[in-house]
C-alpha cells in the first residue's frame, strides 16, 4: 500500500508530531461523542428532555469537529485513527459509567469528561502553534470553544 503524500507546505516532522497529536484529539473526541449518547439514551429524572435535546446538539456538534480533526490528519498525509478498536485502545478519557439513570449522575460524568477534553484541546492548540502548523491550531481552536460552551451548558443545569 502506498503511503499517502501531502504537498501542504510543512515539514514532514510537523506533519508527524501534529498527526500524532490528532490521532490523540480524535480518540478523545470520538470516545466523548459516544459517551455524551450514552446519557442522552439513558438519562432519567428532573430536566430529562431539556438535558435529553441539549445532549443531541452536543452529539451533532461533535460529530462535525472529530470529522475536521480527522480530514485534517488525512490531509497532512496520514491515516486517522477512528475505529472502535483504536478510539478504545487510545482514548485518554476515565471510562463512562454504564449503570447510572440519574440526569444528576450523567452530568457529573459528562462534565469531568468535557472538562478533561477541553483541557487537552487546549493543549494541542498550543502544541500544533509551537510547531508551526497555525491551520491546525485554527480547527483546534473552533474545537475549543464548542467544547467550552458545552461545558458551561452542562454545568449550568447541574448548578439547578
């Protein structure tokens, strides 16, 4: 198989250091686009259909930036990494709890989960800046603020 080549002007060791780093970003991503359905399915209590349509909007806004992250690795000339086998060997995220029902308990662990990705975002945007690749900063910086508002939304109802 050959190896896919990318004419964006940046050294091959960017390319490397910043393919890797979104590798990382995109199991995070990926892990926390199927946690926050997890809740979304099995969540019950005060607030449920409020908290259940928030979740969806969440979902959607997830599914669009892990999909940026991932074109952007395939277009520096790598391979992204977003099968279930590869998010589950590499994702940095504590694993969701699957027995919880209470939308109390779901947004606990959402918030330590956003919370978490969102710092590690953060980091990777300084990280592909200091590289050098300031694109790649750009989408992780959009990334960034979705990641924040959710945050804030998900610890303003848990605030109720």
């Amino acid at each position: 198989m050959k190896k896919p080549v990318s004419k964006i002007d940046l050294t091959s060791n960017t390319k490397a250091e910043v393919i890797s780093l979104l590798n990382e970003r995109l199991a995070d991503g990926i892990d926390l686009a199927l946690v926050t359905k997890q809740a979304h399915w099995n969540l019950k209590g005060p607030g449920f259909i409020g908290i259940h349509l928030m979740l969806d909007g969440f979902r959607k806004d997830l599914d669009e930036h892990v999909d940026t992250v991932a074109e952007r690795i395939a277009q520096l000339g790598g391979i992204a990494l977003g099968t279930t086998q590869t998010t589950a060997s590499a994702t940095t995220l504590k694993a969701y709890p699957t027995d919880i029902v209470a939308v109390g308990d779901h947004l606990a662990a959402l918030i330590e989960r956003y919370a978490a990705t969102a710092n590690l975002v953060r980091a990777a945007i300084d990280k592909t800046d200091e590289a050098g690749d300031a694109g790649t900063a750009d989408l992780l910086t959009a990334y960034s603020r979705m990641l924040d508002k959710a945050l804030w939304f998900l610890q303003s109802n848990a605030a109720a």
